[in-house]
C-alpha cells in the first residue's frame, strides 16, 4: 500500500453535541479549541428540535417500541458492486470532509464509493482503518464525485441521492450490508432480524461490525432484542448519540465543506 499524498491530519474532532433542546446549534465537542490554520473549524451546523415526546434511547421499552413499529424499505437508491480480487489494483481516491456528525474519511474506487468513518474517534484512526482494509491498493488523496454524494448524504440524511458502493468483503457480510441497507432513518432492527436467526446472531454482529460504509450503512441501527445496546466499531458512546440524534432531531443541510 502506498500513499501519494501529505498524510491525513492527526487533529480529531468529537461528535457534535445538542445545546440547546428547543431551537440548537450543534457543534462539535473538540472543534471549539482552535486546531491551527485549518478555516473551517470550529464546525458549527443549526438544527431544530423535532417536536413530540423525546425517546430516550437508553429506555429499553421505547427501543423495543420502535422496532416493533420498523418496516424494511427498499433501497432503490443504494447500488452495491462487489470487490473482486482484480480490485487489490485499483487506485483509491480519499479525502477529509467535515459533516453535521463531525469530520469523516471517505475513499472510492474508479466503481463506487469503498469507505466512510468518522475521522474523530480515539478507537482508531479512519485513515489507519483505511490502509488496513486496502493494504494492497494505493492511495491518493483527491476528490471524486462518489466522494460528494456521499458527504453530501452524510450533511442531510434524508436527501435523495443514488449512492454507489464499491464494498470488499465475504458473501455473508455483503449479505448483511445489503440488509443493513433497508433500515430506515430512525428505524431500528436486531442482530437476529438482520441475520435471520438467533443461532447466527454472534456472526451477524461480527458481520455489522466490519462494516465499511459507517452510517450511510447503518449499522448503528442494529441493537439487541432487549432494547439495549453496547458495542460499536466508533464506540458506544458514538452510537447512542447518532441514535438519539436521529430520535429527536430534524436536521437541516450543513453545507458540506473539504477539509484541506
């Protein structure tokens, strides 16, 4: 794996944080400390609250309600083309960009969008991730029109724009990444639903978990049969925040911006 580009900045942003419940600003937790010369930080995108009863996504009887209430949908709009070992050749575009979450990496082959990850977490470094689940491919940093479908989605959730993914991994966990595909926005399903049974549950988690297509596969929509849920390649913490975003919040475009 080789990288023909300055190496991706080592500046890490939280998630972004609701200040206020009833018409909000959200910024990012860590932007609000000057990081250099970098423009676009501190990032700050205003939303409103949605109306209704706030769930509580830590309340195991209202999560259970809603994945009562949750019908699969057609995801007429995702398009999947699977990764074939010809694929270890091709070259990988990547940039940095920051969304209504916090910054993110995203990466595309010549055939569609390959990579998403939040580009704050202490967990792991997105690029790190990047280069250990393309070892083989070369990196360049560049834009790419997949890149800006893919921000542009990840500043306003539910626009309608057609995503095309290039996605390497196994028969099994194509098969739950297309699944992960028909859950709706603030939508819920569990480990079993998703799988088909609860005697390959532990597989399907393992599966979610390897995801490379963070929140626009929403894998963090999959939680236990209880209403509860823990573990997540971002952290926990990330997930119940993203959770209780889509919840509670009505978001309003961001304005994607490219960082340098």
């Amino acid at each position: 794996m080789a990288v023909k580009s300055d190496s991706v900045s080592t500046a890490r942003y939280g998630l972004a944080e609701v200040i206020d419940q009833s018409s909000f600003v959200v910024q990012n937790n860590k932007a609000m400390k000057k990081t250099g010369n970098n423009p676009h930080h501190p990032f700050t995108q205003t939303a409103m609250f949605a109306e209704g009863p706030k769930v509580n996504v830590r309340d195991r009887n209202q999560m259970q309600q809603l994945l009562i209430s949750t019908q699969p949908v057609k995801p007429y709009l995702i398009q999947i083309e699977e990764w074939t070992p010809e694929d270890q050749d091709a070259v990988i575009a990547f940039q940095q960009a920051t969304s209504i979450f916090g910054d993110i990496l995203v990466a595309s082959t010549p055939k569609g969008l390959c990579y998403l990850g939040f580009d704050f977490c202490n967990r792991i470094s997105a690029f790190d991730d990047l280069k250990r689940r393309f070892p083989q491919n070369v990196l360049v940093k560049k834009a790419s029109p997949f890149h800006e479908a893919a921000i542009a989605l990840m500043n306003d959730p539910p626009l309608q724009l057609t995503l095309q993914l290039h996605l390497k991994g196994t028969v099994f966990q194509l098969g739950i990444w297309n699944k992960l595909a028909q859950i709706p926005l603030g939508g819920l399903t569990t480990y079993a639903q998703l799988g088909g049974s609860n005697k390959i549950a532990r597989a399907t988690g393992t599966a979610v978990g390897s995801n490379p297509i963070t929140y626009l596969l929403p894998c963090h929509r999959v939680i236990q049969s209880n209403g509860s849920f823990n573990g997540y390649f971002w952290g926990t913490e990330i997930k119940e925040k993203l959770l209780d975003w889509e919840m509670n919040n009505q978001p309003l475009t961001a304005g994607p911006q490219v960082l340098d």
